[in-house]
C-alpha cells in the first residue's frame, strides 16, 4: 500500500522561462531522497542542468529553496490525499461522504508520511532564518491544511460535528495523524508489519472521528 511515488525528473521538464518551478522540483526530488538536508542550491542547479549562478537569481539562498521545497513537498502530500479520496458515489449518503473525507484526508497523510520520509520531513522542517508567525502562516495556507478545513466545515454542514465544537478542530485532527506518522517512521512503531500498521491507522482514525462527533447525526 505505501508505493506512493512522486518523483519528477526536473532535467526532463525544464523549459526555458521556467526555470524556477524546475528549480523548485529538483530541490523536492533532493528531499525525497535525503530529506531537508540534501537540498542546496547547488544541488538544485546540477539537477536542473544550470548553474548555480542561474540558480541565485530566482532564490537569494538556501533559506529561500528549502521553502519553496516544503510548499511542493505539501502539494504533493495534497496529490496523495486527492489520490485516496476519489469519487464518491453521486447517491451516497452525506454523513458517509463527509467522514470518508475525513478518513481520506488522514490515510493519505500517513500513507504519504511512510511513502516519501524524505519530503515528509522536509515538509515540516524548519528553515533558516524563519520567521515562526509566516511559517505558521502558510502551512495554514497549504493544501494539506485546506482539505482538512474544508472538511471539518462539511462534518458541520452533514450535522456530525457541533458547530460549538468546530473552532481550532483543526489542531486535534492534524496532531492525531501527525503523530502517528512519526511514531511509525521514527517511533516505537517503526518495526511493525503492514497489517498492524493498518490496523493502527484504522482505530486512530476512527478515534479522532468519535472525539468530534457532537451533532444529531452522529452515530
């Protein structure tokens, strides 16, 4: 199941004009592979196929590249959850639609976590010179972060979720499979097979559902 790949080879999608964006996926494609350490701009440059002095014109520096590197890090995180989510069936019951999304948004977070380490840490890291207001900032702004608002604001609509309730939801939900994640790559789950890895993002989801179940439908 976690054979999620994301890989871009940026020498093959450079077009002249676009230089930056090839700059930004060779960067992401660095992470992938060593995670936020192993991005550079110089590294960046030679995947690429510029020079660095190419590459000082769009990122005044290192600080600059690993941000764009965790944006695209998080829109890939989004792709995998999309991936997960699907379609769902255009007679299917609103409450089930609204928790699949939630149990979508989550599995795909994990899933991506245990696929790609390397641009899951990246996405999280933090760079030099950051200032801890904007970052907070934009991973508000993040894909990641949209889908999960989105759909804690739908769990509300389907009447799940307490609308007293809803404020800062965010934080439970999110901190529930974030935490899961790194005690499965780094923790004392790291040894486990597939199906106990399942088995624990299953009860983990189902948890964090039953924790925001506060309206009339929920069941």
């Amino acid at each position: 199941m976690y054979s999620v790949t994301t890989t871009h080879s940026s020498r093959r999608t450079y077009h002249h004009g676009d230089l930056r964006n090839a700059l930004v996926r060779a960067a992401a494609d660095l992470a992938e592979q060593g995670g936020p350490d192993a991005v550079s701009i110089r590294a960046a440059a030679r995947a690429a196929g510029v020079t660095p002095t190419a590459a000082y014109r769009h990122f005044a520096g290192h600080s600059e590249l690993l941000d764009a590197a965790k944006g695209e890090a998080l829109d890939r995180m989004a792709a995998v959850i999309l991936d997960v989510l699907g379609e769902p069936p255009s007679d299917a019951d609103p409450v089930d639609v609204a928790l699949h999304r939630m149990r979508a948004g989550g599995r795909g977070y994990v899933e991506f976590a245990l696929a790609q380490p390397g641009l899951f840490r990246t996405a999280f890291c933090r760079s030099e010179h950051e200032d801890l207001q904007d970052a907070s900032h934009a991973l508000a702004e993040a894909p990641p972060f949209a889908f999960l608002s989105e759909a804690l604001d739908e769990l509300v609509r389907v009447g799940w979720l307490d609308p007293a309730l809803r404020p800062r939801a965010e934080t439970p939900a999110w901190a529930a499979v974030h935490g899961l994640s790194l005690m499965l790559l780094d923790g004392p789950y790291r040894m486990f097979d597939q199906a106990e890895r399942e088995a624990l993002i299953d009860v983990t989801l189902e948890m964090t559902l039953r924790g925001l179940a506060g309206g009339p439908a929920a069941r």
